[in-house]
C-alpha cells in the first residue's frame, strides 16, 4: 500500500483537528496502528501524549476537557486497553464533562469469534459513554466521529468511536458520494443561548424575594458566571456554600462566602444551608442531600443548563432551564435588596468563626506535620497564575476547608466518581495545556502509589519543554488509606484495619531526585513555609514529600460531625494505646467547634 494512499485512519486524524483538537493522551497498541501512523505522518499538527497506562490517559482526557473546556480526547488499542479506559470515562461522564475516546478494535470478520482481545466494545463501553459506534465502513468514520463530538459537546458526557483494524486502514473516501445509506456529516457546532421564560424568572423572583435568609448554592455551572453569582448574591444579601466542583469559581474570599458544603466542607457552609429559607441553587447536582436545608425549610429555586438536574437532588419550587450567566443576568433586575442586614451579619459571623476555627485546627500539635497545616501554608503563598489539581483521600477534605483559590486560578479533582489517582493526570494535562502557568498537584501517599509514581515518569520526560518549569506534587505521606480508615471509624465504628489500610513506605523525595527532579522531605513544622518556598520557586518539577500525622480527624462540619463523636469514640477504643492520639485530636477539635460555633 502506498505512502501516498489516504487512508480512513488519516481521515480520522483530519476529522479530530477539524473538531478543534490540539492533543490526545494514550498508550500505543497494534489494534490502532494505522492511526498512530498517520498522527506521525501529519506530523506536529496533532500532540499525541504517551501515559504510562490507558487509566491515566483518560484521566488526563477528563482534566483537559476540565481545564480548558474543550473535547478531551484519548486514544486506546483494544481489548485491555479498552478496558482500562472505563474509569476515565465513568469520571467524565459523573462530572459531566466532554471526552471522546477513539479505540482500535480487531478487524471485522473475528469479531464475536472469541478471537485475541475479542471483547464486545459497544457492550462494555455503554453505560459509561453517552454515545458509542463501532465504524463499519469508510463511508461510515465521518458521521460516527461527528456524531461523537456533538454528542459530547450537547451533552457533556463521555462518547467512543471504535475502529476495526481493517477499517482503520481502508482508503477514505473523498468526497463522499451522494447515495442511500450514506450520510454526509460536517464538524459544525456552535454554542446556543439558553435562557427561561420571562414568567418563570419572575415566579423565581417572587420566592426569592419574599425571604429573609436566602443562601446560594454554586456549582460548576457557574463557570462563567462568577460575576453573576457576585452580584446575586450581594442584591439578595445572601451567604454563599459551593459543591466541591463549584469551589473554584466562587471568591471565597467574600466574607460571606462559606466554603464548600457537605461532608468535607466547613461549619459555616453547614450554619448557611442549615438556617436558610430560601435556597438558589446554580449549576450544581450536588449529591450530599444530607446536607441541604431540611425539606420544606426553603423554598428552592435552581438554574441549570441541563433541564434533567431540575429538582434532581432537593424540592424545587422554580426550576430554570437555562446558562447561568445568562440567567442570572436576567434575574438580577427583579430582585429586591433585604429589608435589613440581620441575615448578613449572622453569615459573616458564621464565615469568620470557621475561619478561626480553621486556623485553629491548623495549629493544633501533630506527629511530625498537621496535613492541614500544610494546605494552609500553601494558601499562604499560591501563586496568582497557578492551577491546582487535587486528588482523592484525606487530601480533599483538607483543599477544601484550608486553600483559598485566588480568582482565575483552576482547581480539579474527580469529584463525584471520587477516583483516586486522578491529580498526576490532571496536573500533567493542565500543564501542557498552559505550560507557561504553575502547577501544583496536591495527593496523598495511597493515591501516589496507586498511579502517581507511573506518571511522575512522563512529567520528567516533558518538562524541560514547559515555559514554566514550576510542577509542584505534594505528597502528604502518611502511611495510611486516611480517609478509607477514619470513614470505617465514622460509618462502621470499627477500628483501623493495617492489613488493608496501611502503606508501604516509598521513599518519594528521593525517587524524584532519581528522575533527574527535584525532591524535598519536610517533617518539622518549622521548615514548612522555607519548603512551600523553595518548591514553588524551582528550576524544575519538584516533589514535596510532607510527613504528616495519619491521626488528624477527618470529622464532618457540626453539627453532623457532633452526631457521629459517639461512634468514632468507640471505634478508637478499640485501637487501644494506638488510638490515644487520634482521640485527644478528636476531642480538641469537638471542644473547638463547639467554643466557636
């Protein structure tokens, strides 16, 4: 077959620029052969990224859908290639963000035989995507490719185009003739303006001006909308909690900004929701139900561009379909400032004294570092530019209550899957999306040993290329699955399990010095601002190994965390003298929150 024959693989390479894309993240295979050789032939017109596992290219698939707001795309071969991309997919599909994976699979006439590799892609992939086709002709490549990008994009969901071997290496057809059966697709999609009717955004006014106490809950819905948010809320005199997706785009800052809500969020957010009679809620399907207002307390009002969340998660008496931004901007004029400030002031009390208590907590002696001491430090000295991906594990608890985001910098995580491993993947795909910005990656030792220390690999294989060499990865070791065994203490009350949740010790300081980066080890409170400052102001990517305390409580905010001290008591007992730390920590941070709340 001649170089110069094109081939459906090359026009799978021309439909995927066509559809805007600059980068693809995978790992080779022979069922994808043919298009790995026509990314070579179109040369630097498409960065293909090489992770060290599929798991992890797709991840990375999801973070650059999630930093930059375009198509994540990942590459696979067949069989267990294709499997190792499920969770990847299931995590763009539970926080709705668009990915196309592209999968090699064997030729046709084996397929369903019980052949090499022979699994039923279109079975396997089905749950996890919005759309998924297997290519059947070379007539047939550009409507299934066009369809998985609009499907993504409309949808926000995770969409598979699988590609037979042979098909990949059939001649593309062009153009494409005019007959039955043959569709004649383009790679055109343009953003529409969403917006409710004008009745229903009065009906939304009336129920939110007749409150006294009115709350928002933001989520990542309103990624473009932090102004509106703003300006909402301030008419309404309103306290603001966030979904752990919608952090980034608030300014917590704000003083009556009260932090993320739910398990892992801060007693503020728990006073906000808890006291509200009136709840807006925008852009966000927040899944701790829990901890919304009790039903029947407040009168609900939700924007969301996907008419399906409408009501999905609590009562909703308005529901508004439409983009935030816009549907803000349109609600702002029909409401009414509140009557006086007593609403205010009991939000901005209840945001300074989770502040305080949060600094408190910070503070309080551990063996060697407190894990949210560390966070907190970070917060002091984040870079203006940065982006931040975080990983899954006691490390979350502490981005949310402890790091203060300043306005325009990302922070991602998988939030609703809660897939741990996810911050190296993130990180690196932030990265090469903007490689003149400063990353930090935030993970615990269970997650680093999971995938981080594979792909700390592929950052020192790419960095020396970055504009800003500043990839920063804190490791907060601990020897411990901190967040599996603090919930077996909380929802179980039963005491830690080694066996299952200690860790290996790994020297990871000391790896990336063997990497040809940088590592630093801190294990004195001391050296920690001295340690934040020479990672962040390095010539290279950096490994921050901080050696924290495995004992710090992961306790709800009061007062869910007071109903639970009973059974975490107990469950610590049972550890013996090995529970005696855990327990005086515990009891602090009760007696505090309880002073201060």
């Amino acid at each position: 077959m001649g170089q110069e024959q094109r081939l459906v693989a090359d026009l799978v390479v021309e439909r995927l620029r066509a559809w805007g894309v600059r980068r693809l993240f995978g790992h080779s295979g022979d069922g994808i052969n043919p298009v790995l050789g026509a990314l070579r032939r179109a040369g630097e017109e498409l960065e293909f990224v090489q992770a060290r596992h599929e798991e992890n290219a797709a991840l990375m698939a999801v973070g650059h859908a999630k930093y930059t707001g375009e198509v994540g795309v990942v590459l696979s071969t067949q069989g267990p290639g294709a499997v190792h991309l499920l969770n990847g997919l299931y995590d763009a599909k539970l926080d709705s963000v668009p990915v196309v994976a592209v999968v090699g699979q064997q030729q046709r006439t084996v397929l369903g035989a019980e052949y090499q590799q022979g699994i039923d892609l279109q079975t396997l992939f089905g749950d996890a995507t919005g759309y998924v086709q297997t290519v059947l002709a070379a007539e047939h490549a550009p409507t299934v490719l066009d369809r998985a990008f609009r499907t993504a994009l409309a949808t926000r969901q995770p969409c598979a185009v699988v590609l037979p071997h042979d098909v990949q290496q059939l001649p593309a057809p062009d153009p494409l003739p005019q007959e039955h059966g043959v569709i004649v697709s383009v790679p055109e999609r343009r953003r529409p303006r969403v917006l409710p009717q004008l009745e229903d955004l009065r009906q939304a006014a009336e129920v939110l001006n007749a409150s006294r106490r009115p709350a928002l809950l933001v989520g990542q819905g309103a990624r473009h909308a932090g102004e509106q948010v703003r300006a909402v809320a301030e008419r309404l005199g309103a306290g603001v909690t966030t979904s752990l997706l919608g952090k980034p785009w608030v300014d917590e800052r704000l003083p009556t900004s009260a932090g993320v809500m739910g398990h892992l969020g801060t007693s503020a957010s728990a006073t906000v929701l808890s006291e509200c009679d009136a709840l807006l809620i925008v852009g966000s399907n927040d899944p701790w139900t829990e901890f919304y207002p009790p039903p029947g307390r407040a009168r609900t009002v939700q924007v969301d561009l996907d008419p399906r969340h409408l009501g999905n998660r609590y009562p909703v008496e308005v529901g508004l379909p439409g983009d935030a931004a816009e549907t803000l901007e349109a609600l702002l004029p029909l409401l009414d400032p509140p009557a006086d400030d007593t609403w205010r002031r009991r939000v901005t009390g209840a945001v300074a004294r989770w502040r305080s208590l949060a600094e408190r907590r910070a503070a309080l002696p551990a063996q060697p570092l407190n894990p949210e001491l560390v966070v907190r430090e970070l917060s002091r000295r984040l870079p203006a530019d940065a982006q931040v991906s975080v990983d899954v594990g006691s490390i979350t608890y502490w981005y949310a209550r402890h790091l203060t985001l300043p306005p325009g910098v990302q922070a991602h995580l998988s939030s609703t899957l809660a897939s741990m491993g996810s911050a190296l993947p993130y990180g690196i795909a932030a990265k090469l999306a903007d490689p003149s910005r400063p990353l930090v990656a935030l993970a615990g030792d269970g997650a680093v040993q999971m995938n981080g220390v594979a792909e700390l690999i592929t950052v020192a294989g790419l960095w020396r290329r970055w504009a800003d060499p500043r990839f920063v990865v804190c490791v907060l070791n601990n020897g411990d699955l901190a967040e599996v065994t603090w919930e077996q203490r909380e929802m179980e009350g039963d005491p830690r399990f080694g066996a299952s949740q200690r860790l290996p010790d790994f020297p990871y300081a000391r790896y990336a010095d063997l990497l040809g980066l940088r590592g630093l080890r801190v294990d004195d409170p001391a050296d920690l601002p001295a340690a934040w400052d020479a990672a962040l102001s390095a010539d290279r990517p950096v490994v921050l190994e901080a050696v924290v305390d495995p004992e710090v409580p992961l306790l709800p905010p009061f007062p869910a965390g007071e109903q639970k001290l009973e059974q975490v008591r107990s469950a610590l007992a049972q550890d013996g003298d090995a529970g005696e730390r855990a327990l005086r920590l515990l009891e602090e941070q009760a007696r505090q929150e309880r002073e201060l709340g």
